[in-house]
C-alpha cells in the first residue's frame, strides 16, 4: 500500500489494540445466518461521524448524531443489527435505537450512554427488540480481539461476501505501531452523499473529537463518497471512526506521521469502498472515473458523480459498448460550466500501459472501434475526463447495471 503503512493479512476492526468484537444470530435473518454484532473498545474513544444527507433519516442516525454531538469522546461500543432498518418508524423507532443502546451497554458491562447503533435492511418495519437484545448479550459473552471478521459477516444484507480490512504503521524508531482497521457493509442503494452502507474503521491511536471530525471527512469524501452503483442515497446510511488511544501514540503531533496516517486510514476507506461497489447488487464490472483540469475538487468530484449514476452509461459498461456520447452527455448535467471545446476524454483497462483518447475538442477523435470495444469488455475500465479548465482533480468508482441488479431489488422483502 505504502512505504509508510502495511497491509495485515485478515485484518479486521478488532486488530487495532483494544477492541474486541463478536456476533450472534438473533433471529432477523430466516437462514439462521449472523445478523446482529457487538463492536466494544476497553477504553473511551474519540469518534467522528458522517452520516446519510437523506432527508428521513433513520432512527440510528439520529440517535448517533445527537450521541456524537454531545459526548464524542465518551463511545465505547457500537451495537448493529441487519435485516431490519428500523427507518421510518417514527417516534417507536427511535425508542427502539435507544433500546438498543441500553441493551448493548448492559450486556457488555460498561456504563450508561456509551454505544452507538448501526441498522440496515428493509425499510418501514419496526425493530424487534427483544430479538435484539437476546442477540446482543449473546455477542457479548463471546467478545474476542478476533472477533471483527464475524462481525463484519452479521450486517451484510444483500452483500455476498464480508468486507473488513486492516493496515499497521511502522513508529519510527521502533517504537508501538499504529494500527487502522474497519469493516462495512454495502451493495445496494449506494450513491452519495453517502450510500446505503454502513462502516467502522477504529483505531489505537491517540486522537480528539475536534482533530478527527475535519480528518475524518476528508476521508470520507475521498472514499465512501466517491462510490455510487444505483444513484440512491439510504436512509441509514453512516460512517464512523473510533481512535480508543491504546497504542499511546498521537500522530497530530508530528505532520510527517500525521500525513502517513491519513493516507493509511484513506487507504483503509478506500479498499472497503471498492469492494462495496465490485459486490455491487448484480454488478460484473467497476468503472473507475478520473475527473482531471477541474477548477475544484469539488467540481471534479461532481462531474464523476453524475457520470457514476447515469443509467445510460452503466448499462453501456456492462454490454461493452464504448458509447462514449453518454459519458460526455452526463458529465453535462453535473451543475458544473463546462467548455466542450477543452475536453478530452480517453479510456484504459485496469493494468493498460496507454490510454485511448475517445474524443477531444468536444467532438470524435475517431478512435479505432475495435480497440475501443476491447477496453470496455474488461473487468475494470478507466475513464479519464480532463475538463482542461484547471488543475483540481477527484476520482469516483462505480459499477455496471445488470439484469440481475432488478432481479435482486425486485423482491428484497421476501
């Protein structure tokens, strides 16, 4: 990943020092499969938040963004549970989040007002509780430092496989590494700002609420929103980062290591968000979208959004057919002025050496069809738009839009 950070095989949310974690089946799910987990550090964490920008917001999301608004230093665990949003529930629902709360706080030991919650699944259906909490207390008597890959495994909805990470900082000196792992869940419902994806990354490392709220959403911004595979935003969806400080080591201080841990802990994001949108619900390819010669980041990033959730686009990506017209024309309802004259827009396989220019000028560069057509049959296909209007760039991932993606979201409740 980087000379400065490294991966750590099977790492999960627990491989920092200090969290344990663990899951149970509580009965949401039919199969009997894991559906409700327990995330729990050994000391109080510093913990930032970003959260769905869907105006009906789920009861776990306000109950979070009102807990991190009051005490952001004082978590200690995270309760989560699938199958059930507990969105739309109105007054009850939020009773039940806080339910939830008690529940994972009591059956883990620790004090009052000290958990966050985490639910998704299908919308408008009340949580039951007591299945809830049965589970919760079931994870708990089970918490174990290896326990984050099962964790990870009980809040996949339609997800078919788990996604969870880790990468270990070199102190220099060869004093106590840091550590960054996380896990997430997502495959549907996936736009920004944010997408129908839940994620805990958690660290060792010594932070504050006031340094990890601006850090943590330059993250975000450059990891979980920049995916999109439907163009729907969720009603749950939230992104949380905890530092408990167990390793001693706070990498503010020192702007060399503070510029590696940011790095590592983007990395961290990233790989979790690019494996949300290849699991994408019925996808078979990922588009990667560079957004170069922006004015701002943010322009760029917008740009690559309204290319990530054109229909049109997406459905050309999983037949193979370099319309590369529809790429131009969704860039163009982006909200951002454009010169058609300065655009350029090429295309590149994952590992190809060159990249085909598709059209320059804002007209053809009538590039060979054939290698064009070959490019865009790969697995993973680039798309480079330089706007030629200044030097900010971003880069937003998606997926293709398959048959299977209305098989699969044409019966989620049953």
């Amino acid at each position: 990943m980087s000379s400065g950070f490294s991966s750590i095989d099977g790492g999960s949310a627990t491989s920092p020092g200090g969290f344990t974690a663990a899951a149970a089946h509580a009965g949401l799910k039919a199969d009997g499969a894991l559906d409700v987990a327990l995330l729990v550090s050994a000391a109080s964490c510093a913990t930032a938040g970003v959260f769905t920008k869907n105006a009906l917001r789920a009861a776990p999301v306000i109950y979070d963004a009102q807990f991190l608004s009051d005490r952001p230093g004082r978590v200690r665990a995270v309760a989560m549970n699938s199958r059930v949003a507990n969105a739309c529930t109105g007054p009850a629902g939020l009773e039940a989040a806080r339910a939830m709360a008690r529940a994972a706080e009591e059956a883990a030991g620790l004090p009052p007002h000290t958990a966050l919650v985490l639910s998704t699944g299908v919308i408008g259906v009340p949580l039951p509780v007591d299945k809830v909490e049965a589970g919760l207390r079931a994870a708990a008597a089970k918490l174990s430092a290896d326990g984050g890959p099962e964790a990870a495994k009980a809040i996949m909805t339609t997800d078919t496989r788990p996604k969870h990470c880790a990468v270990r900082l070199e102190m220099p000196g060869g004093g106590a590494p840091i550590t960054i792992g996380g896990m997430a869940k997502g495959a549907g419902m996936i736009h920004p700002d944010m997408a129908t994806l839940l994620a805990v990354i958690t660290t060792d490392a010594v932070s504050d609420p006031n340094t990890l709220r601006p850090f943590w959403k330059r993250v975000v911004d450059r990891t979980f929103n920049a995916i999109s595979v439907d163009g729907d935003t969720s009603t749950n969806d939230t992104a949380l980062f905890l530092a408990n400080g167990h390793a001693g080591v706070d990498p503010s201080r020192d702007g060399a290591l503070w510029k590696v841990f940011e790095e590592a802990a983007t990395a961290v994001a990233r790989t979790l968000a690019l494996a949300i949108v290849e699991d994408g619900e019925g996808a078979t390819k990922r588009l990667e979208i560079q957004v170069v010669g922006a004015q701002t980041e943010t322009h760029a990033r917008e740009v690559g959004r309204a290319i990530a959730r054109s229909t049109l686009v997406k459905t050309a990506i999983y037949g193979g057919d370099p319309n590369w017209g529809r790429v131009l024309a969704a860039a163009g309802v982006a909200g951002v002025a454009l010169t058609p004259e300065r655009i350029t827009l090429q295309a590149a396989t994952a590992n190809g050496a060159g990249w085909l220019t598709l059209a320059s000028g804002g007209a053809t560069a009538l590039a060979d069809a054939q290698q064009a057509r070959a490019i865009f049959e790969q697995k993973t296909i680039r798309l480079r738009l330089d706007l030629g209007l200044g030097r900010s760039e971003a880069v937003v991932w998606t997926c293709d839009l398959s048959p299977d993606y209305v098989r699969i979201n044409s019966d989620y409740t049953s």
